[in-house]
C-alpha cells in the first residue's frame, strides 16, 4: 500500500477518532511530570551538594533508564508487581493497588523511566549556580529548605522547564515500558504509542496515521513553545543531556 | 571576646600545607589577617562562617562555643549570627534590592529597618531595581547593607575594597568604619592589601604560609620608624630599573607613579608586584601651603 497525501490528512477529517488513548497518553505524562517534579528536585539537591561516597551509586541508579532497553525495566518490574510474587501481593493486600496492567503501575514505571529526564537538567542547573548564592542565604541564617525555595529553585527555572518539558515528552513516547507492565487494556493502559502499534498489527493504517500524525503535531507544538520562550538554555541543556547519554 | 585556635590542612598552587592560626581577638575592634593570596585567609574565614570545617581546634565567640573538634561541637552556620561579605559573592540576582535586604532580615521587614538600610548606603532610589542593573561598587555596598539587616555579632569581610575604585573605595570604608562603631560589631578583615587594612584595621595578623607570623598595631607593622622623622610610604613595584637605571624603582604610590632610587642590592631582591614600604629622612623639608 502506498501513503498519498490525502491518507495523511484525510483520517483527521473522516475518521472516526477514538480519543481514549491520546487522553490516557496526555493524562499518564501530565501525572508522571507533577509526581517526578517534586521527587526530582530534593535527589537533584542531594546530589548537587553531598559529598557521601554513596554519589555515584545513587547518580548511576538514576541514569541507568537512559541506556537500559525499556523492556528490561518492564520485564523486572512486571516480575516485582506481579500479584502472584511476594511484593506484588503485599502492595495489593496493604495499599490495595494493583500495580501490573493498571493506570498506577503504568505511571509508577514511567516515574523510573523518565527519571533522568527530570534530574539531569535540576541537577546541572544547582551545579551551575555560583557557590555564593547557597552559601550566603545558609549564612544569612536561612535554612536549606528556605534556600532551595526561595533562593536555589527560582534561579535554575530554565532547568525546571527543561526537566518537566523533556520528562513529559518521553512520558508521550514510551512504548517499550507500557507494553511490558500496562499491556493494551483500552482506557485504562492503551495509550497512543501501543494503540498505533496496535492498529498498524491490524493493518489498520488511517487509524495509525491519525495517531501518529497527532502526537507528532502536538508534541512539535509543545516544543515550539518551549523553543521560543526560553531560548537558548534548553537547546543547550538537551545537547547537554545527550552527550552525557553518549558518553555513558 | 573571639578565641581562634585552629588547624586545618590546605592546597595551594605550591602544594599542600597547614593553617595553623592561634589567637584572641577583643570584641568591638577591626582585626585583620593580612598576607598574600593563598596564605588560607579566606579559608580562615569560611571556617568562622561554619562554611568549611577546621581538621582540629576551637573557635569560641563571646563565650559561646561555635567548633570544638575534641567535644563534637559545630555549631551549623544558620545559628552563628555573623555577617560574612564574600570576595566573590554578590546579591541574589531573581530579588530586587529591596527584597535582598528583606530577605536577609529575621523577622521580615515589621520594623522598616529595610530602607534605612538601603539609606545608609545611598542606594535607596535603586529599590526596586534587580542586582543586575548595579555597578560593582553599588553592589558590594549592597551586599554589606544585606549582611547588616541579618543584625550579626560578627562581621566578617574578604578584600571588601580591593575591587571598588577610588570614590566607591572611600564611600565604603566610610560605611564599614560607620557601622562597625554603630552596631558595636567585631569586625574580621582578610586583606592583601596594605592600603585597606591601614584604613580600617586596629590590630593586624600577618600570615605566611598558613602560619601567624607577626601582630600589633598596623601603624607599627608596616611603619616600624613611625615618629623618628622619617617619611613613609607604601606602594607596588610597577617596573624594576627603568631609564636603564639599575638602582631605580617605578613605584605605585595610591594612584600616583613615583620614581625612587635606592642601593642595586636592595632593589635586586624586588619583583614587580611587589608592595613595598620605603622611608626616606625627614630632616628639614621643604614645605609650602598650597
């Protein structure tokens, strides 16, 4: 079969959308971004300003989900969740959550897996800050709390943007992750990178088109933004991130 | 009073060595350690701050115990109530002036102290402009401003006017010197510069080497023959044997060139950079009212 024009645009305008999956795509990132937001910042913290020997371990621990193929994430994490291991059913006995082919262990997984995505950016934007700004408001008698929000935070927006922008766009993209532990459960794990594989199985490419042509277009749209409100910094903070992601 | 007696080891350029600094500095004076960079000046300072911690020693303040590596003792820098002017440091850039000041106060700004502060300085029509939009002077008299709405017992300054010219200079001193008699501080200067601790310092520590070489008074330091009419002066080797003259020094005397001729044999221990003091006798001079 070959694509013409038309198969590109038409699906947008003839067929027959089912939303389902790009709500839960938007919903799963819009989650994972505000929950790694505030976990990111104190690890970010700690790993800007502690000289424990444990650093390297726990910076390590972080970036592991940058080389590892999503599979081996989903893989292990299906075997800890599964409520037939020991873990899994003490999650769903006690917290009463059901973590394999569920909404919240699709965004506890996608909280791991986008991890590095939000850390990298919080953390060299600490370690670029002049030492005197920490040091001065800890002298002043401010606490580390009061620093970090009123002092550290608000002179590394750049980066936050950056963290929450890159975290929420490879939320959007994860496939290998959400196949493993969510499966294609519609409404529930089917978000649009599966559903698009879903339909392309099923030669169903109009549907796999709309999909794919909407994230693309959004995603860009999304990018744009960012683009044109903060410049330069997050160009540099993403080339940044991949020569560290290379040099790994 | 101030009980200092520390020790702790550092890297220079030259290699690792020890400060070593043992001493009692009475409350309500300017005390200044003077001597080269990378003596650990500034290290001794971070060190009073709680910024950095000594290896072993104590260092009391007006009876209360800050460090004291025997008893386990280190008081965080939060709790130390000192106001530290950093060499590098600077304002908080995201805050207008106004708000640095207020940042820096305890309890906010309930008591208004915030704008006389910014008075004091002369900066007051500046408030709400963001540090950016100041001069380095401006700045450094800003930062002072911020140090003293955190109401400290102990003032801490690392070269406060090596950076400034001359007004912003003369401006400054006038403040500390100000203040310093006003909130009845104990005021700690690191320096390397000869002019800025004779200007301000009542008691001078010189170090070398991590080490306390000499104290007193900066008057009997640097001009030892001071009243035995004599003249004297201090001043930077700008340039050794100028005119093919081997005996003769260009020398930077405040902001005046002077050309000075002394023995070869004095003058070939000198490099350039040097800081000097030199005297000459004063018998009979001659001198008119301008």
């Amino acid at each position: 079969m070959t694509l013409t024009p038309m198969m590109l645009i038409g699906p947008l305008i003839i067929y027959n959308m089912d939303w389902q999956p790009i709500i839960l795509t938007f919903k799963l990132a819009l989650v994972t971004t505000i929950i790694l937001f505030f976990l990111a910042i104190p690890i970010s913290y700690w790993l800007a300003y502690t000289r424990s020997k444990w650093k390297p371990v726990v910076e390590a621990l972080v970036s592991l989900p940058l080389v590892l193929p999503p599979t081996v994430l989903g893989f292990y994490l299906l075997l800890a969740f599964s409520p037939s291991g020991s873990f899994g059913q003490w999650i769903e006995s006690y917290i009463g959550l059901r973590l394999v082919f569920s909404f919240e262990g699709l965004v506890l997984a996608s909280i791991i897996y986008s991890l590095p995505f939000m850390v990298q950016p919080i953390h060299s934007g600490l370690t670029n800050l002049p030492k005197y700004l920490r040091e001065s408001a800890i002298v002043l008698g401010k606490s580390r709390l009061i620093t970090l929000v009123k002092i550290l935070l608000p002179n590394i927006k750049s980066s936050l943007l950056s963290g929450i922008v890159l975290a929420f766009a490879h939320t959007i993209g994860e496939f290998g992750v959400v196949l493993m532990i969510g499966g294609s459960i519609p409404g529930k794990t089917k978000v649009a990178s599966i559903a698009i594989y879903d339909e392309v199985e099923s030669l169903n490419y109009p549907a796999a088109n709309t999909y794919a042509l909407f994230l693309i277009i959004t995603t860009f749209l999304i990018l744009l933004l960012v683009y044109s409100l903060n410049g330069g910094y997050f160009r540099r903070s993403i080339i940044e991130i991949r020569k560290k992601d290379t040099s790994i | 009073m101030i009980v200092v007696d520390i020790r702790k080891r550092l890297e220079s350029a030259e290699g690792p060595f020890e400060l070593v600094v043992k001493c009692q500095l009475t409350p309500g004076r300017i005390i200044s350690f003077f001597g080269k960079s990378g003596v650990g000046k500034t290290s001794l300072l971070r060190m009073l701050a709680g910024l950095m911690n000594p290896d072993e020693g104590r260092i009391s303040v007006n009876g209360k115990l800050w460090f004291h590596s025997e008893k386990d003792i280190n008081i965080r820098p939060q709790d130390r109530r000192l106001g530290f002017v950093m060499q590098n440091g600077g304002l908080f850039p995201h805050l207008t002036l106004e708000e640095n000041i207020v940042f820096a106060q305890p309890y906010g700004n309930k008591d208004g102290k915030a704008e006389q502060l910014l008075e004091d300085v002369g900066l007051s029509m500046l408030r709400d402009e963001k540090p950016h939009r100041l001069s380095g002077g401006q700045t450094q008299l800003a930062v002072l401003a911020q140090t003293l709405a955190r109401k400290p017992e102990v003032l801490l300054l690392d070269e406060p006017l090596s950076a400034l010219d001359a007004t912003m200079r003369h401006q400054m001193q006038t403040y500390i010197l100000k203040t310093h008699n006003k909130e009845l501080l104990s005021t700690i200067l690191v320096s390397h510069d000869v002019r800025e601790v004779i200007k301000l310092a009542d008691e001078v520590f010189l170090i070398e080497q991590g080490k306390v070489i000499n104290h007193g008074s900066p008057k009997d330091l640097f001009f030892p023959n001071l009243g035995k009419d004599i003249y004297q002066m201090t001043g930077e080797v700008i340039e050794i044997a100028p005119y093919d003259q081997p005996n003769a020094l260009l020398v930077l005397v405040g902001d005046k060139l002077v050309k000075v001729t002394s023995t070869e044999s004095e003058v070939q221990k000198l490099s350039i950079g040097d800081l000097i003091a030199m005297s000459h006798q004063a018998y009979q001079p001659k001198i008119f009212k301008i």
